[in-house]
C-alpha cells in the first residue's frame, strides 16, 4: 500500500484554504480536497436542495453510456456522456464531481436570449412572487408565505407572464451554440449543410 493510502483507501487530509462561490442560484462553493495519496480533488459543494436527484441522473448517463457502446454506430462514433460522481451528506447537502469549464445553465441561457430579455424575465418573476411589496428582509419568509397562498393556475400563469419575455427556443438556441464542429480532412473545421 504505497502512496500514503491506508488499507488501500484514499482518504481526505485536508482542505484548500481557498473556496470559490458560484453566483447562480444556489450559490454551489468549489473546494479542493487533499487526499492521503497526495492527490487534490476538486468538488462542488451544494446546499439547498436534495443532491440524491442529481446522483439518479448520473446513473441514467451512465446507463444510456452502457447502451451506447452495444450500438455499432454510437461505439464507433464514442458518443459518450461524461458524468461525475455525487455523494449525498444528508437531504439537502452534498459533494458532487467538478467538471472544469462548466458554466450554469442561466449563462448558457443568457448568451442566446435577445439583450435585456433576462432582466425583464427575472422583473416580471419578482412583481409576480412578491408583489408590489417588493422583496423584505424576510424575503425568503414572504416568497414561501406569497406562493402557499396562490392556487395552482395563478403561480403557472405568473410564471408564464414571466418566461413570456424569453424566446421559446432559448434554451434550443443556447445549446446549438454550444455544440462543437467537427474537423474535417486535414484537421481543419467545417460545418454541415
């Protein structure tokens, strides 16, 4: 058992003393675990919302992974979808893979929608969970209190108000922008027609 792994597991010895926090929603943090074998391993912590949800999804890439690699055209192509791994600490906190060069689905979005389409989304979503009260220190108080008290096609017409200010195809567009070109002879890019 060489490399400072006991009984042939890598434990955790250590943490950076740096934490970088995410400005999406949950606010994830990025923190750099150091391990017994001398490695550094890059993990998200996330807060706030049920990780065993993210850890299924992940069984489900690696699933379709399998079933791809049996499919002659999939294997020969190596689609592949790449997971990371997730470790639940309890209902609502848990550890999951960093994948470097991630960036939160609101960016993606973002790039694709036409300017100032955002902010007029997220202004149409505050007026609807909040009011015209506007948001108090009691915010998170009053977003929970404003939508127990809503019926269920008053908070679907609110939010339909409120994403009426994105393109349909946002997230469609976002994505085609994202895909990667393939190379050509030569190694030279080209696009498809």
């Amino acid at each position: 058992m060489g490399g400072g792994s006991i009984g042939g597991r890598v434990e955790v010895i250590g943490f950076s003393r740096e934490l970088h926090i995410f400005q999406s929603k949950q606010r994830p943090k990025k923190l750099t675990l150091h391990c017994s074998d001398f490695s550094s391993v890059d993990v998200l912590v996330k807060g706030g919302e049920d990780v065993r949800v993210d850890a299924r999804v992940q069984q489900l890439f690696e699933l379709l992974n399998g079933l791809s690699q049996q499919h002659a055209g999939c294997a020969r192509r190596r689609l592949h979808a790449p997971t990371f791994g997730v470790v639940a600490m309890s209902l609502s906190c848990g550890l999951l893979g960093f994948v470097p060069g991630t960036r939160p689905l609101q960016d993606i979005v973002e790039s694709a929608a036409p300017p100032g389409a955002m902010d007029a989304a997220a202004a149409a979503y505050h007026r609807h969970v909040y009011g015209a009260r506007g948001a108090a220190p009691d915010g998170l108080r009053r977003y929970l209190s404003n939508f127990a008290d809503m019926g269920a096609e008053e908070a679907a017409a609110g939010l339909s108000r409120a994403t009426a200010h994105l393109p349909w195809t946002a997230l469609r567009d976002a994505v085609l922008m994202l895909r990667t070109i393939p190379r050509g002879r030569g190694g030279r890019r080209h696009r498809r027609r």
